[in-house]
C-alpha cells in the first residue's frame, strides 16, 4: 500500500480541510515536524482511522477525533486515496458527530443533529463498493492483505511502541506474536490437550467412584456362608478386581437354590388354598340356588293377586273412554274452523300498535324540533356576543408573535454561551495543573543543573590535580605551554571519586529536565493560547446582550451576569409567549365562531322544514288509528275466545284429554298381559332350580374330599384354619421375595462392574499416554523450562525477526553489538520463558540482558527489531510489499553519529520505490532529510504545508 493522498477534515488538531499530497512526495525520506501538539502524529491516526477505523495508538476512537476547532456545521471525515498492486482505491470514513442543522426550526434557532458513523469505499473501476460498514472494512483487508495490528507493525510504528517488544517479557512477546502470526491453533491444541487430560481425570475419577458405590450396594443373604468373606475381599482394587466378580458369582449361584426351594414350597401352600376356594365357592353357590328357589315361589304368589287386580283397573278405564271420546270430538271441530279468523283479528291489531306507535313517534319528534329552535337561537345570540369581544384577536397574535420571537433569539444567544462554561471551567483548570507541572519541573531542572555543575567542577578540579601532579619547574604544562609555574598547588585529591561516566550522567539527567520544561511551557502556551481564543470568542458571542463582558470576564463576573441576564430573558420571553399562545387561541376562537354561525344557520332551516313535515304526517296517522279500531272491534264480537293462543291453549287440552284415554285404556291392557308372562316365567324357573341343586351337591361332596387330600401332602395331619394357611403363605412369599431381590441386585450390579472394570483398565493406559502429552504441550515436564507448544513455535519467527533485525542493527550500531534469542539451556525454570531477548556485544564477546543498553542504544535496537518485524510480517502475509514506513519519534535519544547511521539506513530503506515517513523535534533531522510536512498550529487549529526541496 502506497499513499496518494490523504484529506482531514475537522479531524483532530485541524479545525478546517487539511490536504496531503504524497504524490509530492514521489519516494524516499520525510520528515514530518512542526509545534509540539500541532497534530504531526494526526497524519498517522488519519490514514489508520480511513483504513480500519481506528487511530494509529488505539488511543482515541473516531468520536474523540471530532476536532474542537471545527464550526459548528463542519463535517468530519477523513478521505484517504491510496494505490495497491497497480491500482487506485479511495476511502471516505466519518465517525458519529454533532454538528448543527442547516435548517432553522419553528422557534427560529438550529438544534444539533448527529451523524451517523459510515464508510465508503472506491474500487479501482470507479464503483462505490455495496457492502455494509463490516463488510466494506473487510473487502479494505482484503485489498491491502493486512489487518490492522499487521499495519502497525509493517507499515506504521507508533509512538511508544519502539520499546514495547525490545523489553517486553517473554510472556508478553507471546501475547504480542500471538495477535500477529498464525500461532492461535498451537494454543488451542495446548488448551484441547489440557482440557482432554482434566476431563479424563474426572471421568476415570467417576469410574472409581462408580464402582466403589456398585461393590457397597452388593447384599449378602442372611446366614450366607460368604458373608464374612464379602466383608474382607469386597472392595474396588486399582489393579485387579478378579477375585470380586468371582465372589459375587458364587453368592448369586447360593441365592438362586435357597429361592428354588421356597418356590416348590410356595406352589404346595398355594394347591391347599386353592382347593379350599373352590369348596368354599361351590358351597356358597348352593346356598344361592335354594334362596333364588324360595324368591321365585314368592314372586307365583303375588303374580295371582295382581291378575284379579288388573283385570277390574281394565274394566274401569274402558267404560270411562267410551263415555268421554265423543264429546272431545266435537269441541275440537268447532275451534278448528274458528282459528282463521284470530289471524285477521292479530292482524288489526299489530297494524293498530303500528300506527300508534308512530303516531306517538311524530308527536315526541314535533316537541323536540320545537326545544331544537329555541336552543339555535340561544347559541346564535351568545356566538354574536363573543364575536364583538374577539374582533381584534388577530392583529393581537402577530404582534405577540414578533415580540416572543425576537426573545427567543436573544435568550438562545445567552444560553448557547452559558452552555461553553463547562468547557471554560475545565480549560482554566488544565492551565492551572500545566502551571503547576511546569513550576516543577523547572524545579527539578534547577536542581539537575546545580548538581550537574557541582559534579562537573569537581570533576575537572581532579583533571587539573592530574596534570599537576606531573608538572615540574621548567617542564612545559601540556596546557598553556609555559615553563615557570610559580603557584604550583599540590593540594588535589585523586579524581574525588567522580569520573566521566558521572559528569556524562548528571549531563544527561539535567538536559532530560530542560526537555522536560520545554515541553511544559510549550503545553503551557498551547493551553494559554486555547483560552485567549475561547474567550474572545465568547465576549464576541456576548456583546449583543452584555455591553461591559470584557471587564466582566477580568474581574470574574461574566458568568454571573450571563445567569441573570438569562434568568431575566427567560422571564420575558415565558410572559411573551403566554401572551402569543393567549392572543393565537383567541384568534382561532374567533374563526370558529364564524363557522359555527353558519352551521347553525343551516341547521335552523332544516329544523322548520321537518316541523312541518311532522304536522302533516301526525293528522294522517290519527285518521288510520280510528279506522282500525272500527274493524278491530267488528272480528271480536264473533270470536268465543280473546285471542288465538286461547283458542289453541284449549285444542290442545282437548287433545290431551284424548291421548290420555288412549294411553290408559292401552297401558291397563298391556300391563295384564304382563302379568301372565311373568306366571309362566317363573315357574318354569322353579323346575329348573330344582335339578341344578341336586347336581351342585354332588359336586361339593367330590371337592371336599379332594381338598381332604392337599392339606396331608402338605404336611398338615389335620385341615388348618384358612388364616393359618395364609399366613404360612404370606411368609414364604415374602422370603422368596428378598432373596430374589438380593440375587437380581447382585446380577445387575456383576454386569454393571464388568463393564465398569473393562472401561476403567482402558482408560487407565490412554490417560497416562494424554498426561504425558499434555504436559509436554503445556511446558509442565517436571526439572524443564516452562515452553509450551505455542511459544515453541512463536520461537521460529523470533529468531526470523531478531535475524532481519541485526541485519540493519550491525549497521546502526557501528558493529557494537547484536541480537540475539536466548538459548533453550539458558532459559529460567520460573515462568513463562522462550521469548527472552539477549544481547551480544561484539566488541568484548560478552552476552548480556537487553535491559542494561543505553537509551540511543535502546532505540537503534527497538527500530531495528521493529523493522525486522514488518520483513518477517510481510513475508508471511502472502508475500505483502511494504511501500510505505512510518515511524513516530525515538531519535532525540541518538548522539549525532548513531543518528546518521540511522537516517542512512532508513534512507536505503526506503530506496526509490518505498516512502518513509518520521516524526521528531530533533532539529538536525530538519537539515538531514530535505523532504518535509510542517505542520503549524494556529488560533483556528492546526495548518499543513509541504516542502519538497532536496
């Protein structure tokens, strides 16, 4: 990936439109410099931001880059053009945002509206790419073939982030590598491993377990010869479990005999009772046939005396129907041919209801249009009442409307400067705590200088003792040349313990602290700088509404007064647009009341039309009544009845009459025959109960002497109590039961053991194989150093980083010394190791921990590891060609020849195809690198320029 161009807008430190051309640029060295805090590292947090979302530290999300220099209706976004493999692409990428409406509300003002975050993507044929933002951020993946923590390492090293891998421990250059190379599996087979050997360990532990509760669940049936043995040899054994199963073979095989012989004894007890059931069966069934005999000659008896009963009840009701049918007859005729005429006679009077009805309808409906009148005219007069009152509503709302407006503008005036004060408030107190930070470190900075000064002195007080030592009358002084040294002093002490590395030291700490106070004053007046600003800009926004904000802000008034003065409009427009509100309703009245002065025009004139309408329909209904009640009163003087339901009510009781003769002369009939069946029935039922107890017995006689025979073989010299019998029974059974139950207990627990001390021995071997497995793959093998199979492999692009790296650092470093990774043999058994980082000094053959460099030398390593990183990172992501390298700071720790001998190399680096970019303050770099993007900071926000001279 090669940048083309790059836009920021309201982004960051830049309140405006920002544009950087790279194509200026061509290849080669750039510097990037400007003002402390001017936004040089913002061109890196732009071009990550555009490509994945993100700024180049992850420090700040997209929302935090809203820039605060940027007008209210200024957009943010950034527009980053790039080439790739030969092709252009653009990307258009804006976080969420407040900015202000570009339309006025109805109050006048403008409300903030927020943007949504988006994305937009370019292709190299000109389309817009279709996708969603996740899918947009994914096809940009794709296209450049690195994500975004593969970006930073190969193509943008942030500030920071140099020391972070040279002196990371070897557990955190794991985290580092596990994010960047395609180790993730090793760790999951690690973790699988693990978890595998954990969950085999449970379950052999549940196996034990298991067989443990099956073995204490074995029971022993009482008087059992194994008993006392079960108790000595029954328990689980790691090793061999063959002499329980065979116990338990043998307990089984004694269970099974003992519930042979008490089933045998069982069938015997259960012969007796069953032959006893069938005696005492039998005999009852007799005594049941000679009651049902006795029944049955009772039932002959009173069958004779219902016969003469019955015959008499049908003599009775025969004479009676004879009597009576007739006259039933003929009543019923003569209601049949009257029943036409109660139809004419229900019709005269429905249509009378009828036309009363309406009559009394037209009446209550002529009263009602009268009420209706009169209430028209009340409302009419009352609406004519109000109208003279309102009449001059509406000239009254416009000007309500002005003078509530022209409040609401002034009290938004107010308000939007009352809304800065938060930010005031936290600017001055940013200044006060800068103040203070720079108070100190000027503090420490003169307690560096002093110390260095005093170190310095002593130090070249013991020099000068040196070369006095030596000095005799008419020797030259190695110094100023003279051969007489009349005030010779003697009196020096041997170095004062203090030597150059010392003075080098106290130098390095007293100019670390005048960095240290630069950056303070330099923070100091950006800040300074923010609130000069800020508050010519909000006495500017006061001026409307405060005559005297700019002494008022000195003496520290301003925002009171901006409260009152805001409580006091607030008041003003509240009671202007009550006012506005109160004149708007009573225009709006005043036009209602016009229409509702016409609709009850309309209605007062439909009202006397269906007066009179009403009038004539009431005469003709009253002419209809009278003649319905004429012919009404002509049907009822023939009828015999009132009405219809009368006339049928009594055809109905006449019939009723009839059927009941019917059905009584009918039933006195049947029920005497009846009678007859049920003598013959039973008396045929006598003679046949009479044969089946003769047969009965006999049959009794032949089952006693059977059950005579049981009750002997069963070992009983006399015929016991049927009670003893079950009881003898019961107690067999129950015997019979327990040991059944005891032997199938044990079967099912012998199956369960075999397969259980199958299962056990199995997965006995495969858990000591998956320990041994596990442990090796999690550095866990007892007196070895603690590399698991992740970090084992994480070691191959290690040493390929710490290769590439020293391939520059020989050159960096002057041949000093180099990288290396620490040997397998050297590694602690404490921790996490593998990833350790050494280095070796070529000059005295010597390895020594990477911690003991110098901070120049820290940074030459840190660079040269960092760019070993991106050879190695590039090389695995599908051959990646890195175009462009940014690094951010890092060079102000360099003494002037390890600072070339970087710059060159970044410069062979970057070659004629390759961009790469530096941010520093080092103010050599400004005349070693031609190419430059200066970035000035201004009252406004931040401005890019580009020098391109070589």
């Amino acid at each position: 990936m090669k940048p083309v161009q790059l836009v920021l807008s309201a982004f960051g430190s830049y309140g405006g439109t920002e544009v950087v051309d790279f194509e200026k640029i061509k290849q080669g060295l750039f510097l990037i410099t400007g003002d402390t805090g001017a936004g040089k590292t913002t061109i890196f947090d732009g071009i990550s931001y555009a490509l994945y979302g993100q700024t180049s530290g992850q420090r700040r999300d997209g929302e935090m880059m809203r820039s605060q220099y940027a007008p209210e209706d200024r957009e943010t976004y950034v527009e980053f053009t790039f080439s790739e493999g030969g092709n252009i692409y653009k990307i258009r990428r804006n976080p969420s945002f407040l900015r202000r409406s570009r339309r006025r509300n109805k109050d006048g003002g403008y409300r903030p509206i927020r943007t949504g975050a988006a994305v937009e993507l370019t292709l190299e044929d000109g389309r817009i790419f279709p996708g969603k933002m996740k899918e947009t951020d994914r096809k940009i993946i794709e296209i450049i073939g690195m994500d975004s923590e593969q970006f930073r390492q190969v193509s943008m090293i942030s500030q920071g982030d140099f020391m972070k891998l040279l002196l990371a421990s070897s557990k955190e250059r794991k985290e580092i590598f596990s994010r960047i190379f395609p180790t993730e599996i090793y760790r999951k087979i690690q973790k699988k491993l693990a978890d595998r050997e954990k969950e085999m360990y449970g379950s052999l532990e549940d196996l034990r377990k298991q067989c443990s509760r099956e073995i204490e669940n074995v029971r022993c049936m009482e008087g059992s010869i194994y008993e006392k043995v079960w108790e000595e040899d029954g328990r689980f054994s790691e090793l061999d479990n063959g002499k329980v199963m065979e116990l338990l073979e043998e307990m089984n095989r004694e269970a099974a005999e003992r519930e042979a012989e008490l089933q045998r004894s069982l069938a015997q007890v259960e012969k007796v009772l069953e032959a006893d059931r069938k005696v005492v069966l039998k005999r009852q069934e007799t005594d049941r046939m000679q009651s049902d005999q006795k029944q049955i000659r009772e039932a002959l008896r009173e069958c004779a005396d219902l016969e003469t009963a019955a015959v008499l009840r049908l003599s009775e009701v025969k004479t009676a129907y004879e009597e009576r049918w007739p006259e039933i007859q003929k009543e019923k005729l003569r209601i049949q041919a009257e029943m036409p005429e109660y139809d004419r006679m229900d019709a005269q009077e429905r249509s009378l209801a009828a036309a009363q009805k309406a009559l009394e309808k037209c009446r209550i409906l002529k009263t009602e249009n009268q009420n209706r009148m009169e209430e028209n005219h009340r409302q009419q007069e009352a609406l004519l009442k109000a109208q003279s009152a309102l009449k001059n509503s509406g000239a009254e709302a416009i000007r309500a409307a002005g003078e509530r407006d022209s409040l609401k503008k002034k009290l938004d005036s107010v308000q939007k400067i009352l809304r800065e004060k938060p930010l005031w408030d936290e600017i001055a107190k940013k200044a006060a705590e800068v103040k203070e930070e720079t108070a100190e470190h000027l503090r420490n900075y003169r307690s560096a200088s002093r110390q260095y000064d005093r170190i310095y002195e002593q130090f070249i007080g013991a020099q000068a003792g040196l070369l006095a030592r030596n000095l005799e009358e008419g020797t030259p002084c190695p110094v100023c040349g003279a051969t007489h040294h009349p005030k010779l002093s003697r009196d020096w002490r041997e170095n004062d313990g203090v030597d150059r590395a010392m003075v080098e030291k106290a130098r390095e700490i007293r100019e670390e602290c005048e960095k240290q106070v630069e950056i303070s004053r330099a923070l100091s007046e950006e800040i300074r700088a923010k609130a000069e600003g800020f508050k010519s800009r909000i006495i500017q926004g006061a001026s409307e509404w405060m005559a005297d904000g700019e002494t008022a802000f000195e003496k520290g008034g301003f925002w009171k007064n901006a409260g009152e003065i805001s409580d006091a409009i607030r008041n003003q427009f509240l009671a202007a647009e009550k006012r506005w509100r109160q004149c708007s309703e009573e225009a709006e009245r005043f036009e209602k009341n016009i229409l509702e002065l016409q609709k009850l025009e309309k209605c007062r004139e439909a009202l006397r039309s269906a007066d009179v309408d009403a009038v004539q329909k009431q005469t003709a209904l009253e002419g209809e009544v009278k003649t319905i009640r004429e012919r009404l009163e002509e049907i009822r003087e023939k009828l015999r009845f009132l009405s219809k339901e009368e006339a049928a009510s009594r055809l109905r009781t006449l019939e009723a009459c009839g059927l009941a003769l019917e059905t009584e002369l009918t039933a006195a009939q049947k029920h005497l025959e009846e009678i007859h069946s049920s003598q013959q029935l039973n008396q045929g039922k006598l003679e046949e109960g009479q044969r089946q107890i003769l047969r009965a017995e006999a049959f009794l006689a032949a089952l006693e002497e059977n059950d005579c025979q049981n009750f002997t073989a069963a070992g009983w010299r006399e015929k016991p109590e049927r009670a003893e019998v079950i009881r003898r029974k019961e107690e067999i059974s129950a015997e019979e039961k327990k040991i059944y139950s005891i032997r199938r207990n044990n079967e099912d627990i012998r199956e369960r053991l075999k397969k259980l001390f199958k299962a056990y021995g199995r997965d006995q071997e495969e858990f000591a194989a998956l320990r041994h497995l596990s442990q090796a793959a999690n550095g866990q093998m007892a007196g070895k150093p603690r590399i698991d199979f992740q970090t084992y492999m994480q070691r191959r692009y290690f040493k390929q980083i710490v290769s590439a790296a020293n391939q520059r650092l020989i050159g960096m470093s002057g041949g000093q010394f180099l990288l290396e990774c620490r040997n397998l043999e050297n590694l602690g058994r404490q921790g996490e190791v593998g990833l350790d980082l050494d280095v070796y000094s070529m000059v005295n053959d010597r390895v020594r921990d990477v911690r003991t460099l110098s901070g120049g030398e820290s940074f030459m390593a840190a660079l040269a590891l960092a760019l070993g990183m991106a050879d190695v990172i590039a090389c695995q992501a599908g051959k990646i060609h890195v175009d462009t390298l940014f690094i951010d700071e890092g060079f102000g720790s360099l003494d002037e020849g390890a600072r070339n001998q970087a710059v060159r190399i970044l410069g062979e680096l970057a070659g004629r195809d390759r961009l790469v970019g530096i941010i520093s303050h080092v103010s050599e770099l400004r005349e070693q690198i031609g190419t430059k993007i200066i970035v000035k900071k201004k009252s406004g926000g931040s401005h890019i320029f580009m020098d391109v001279s070589v």
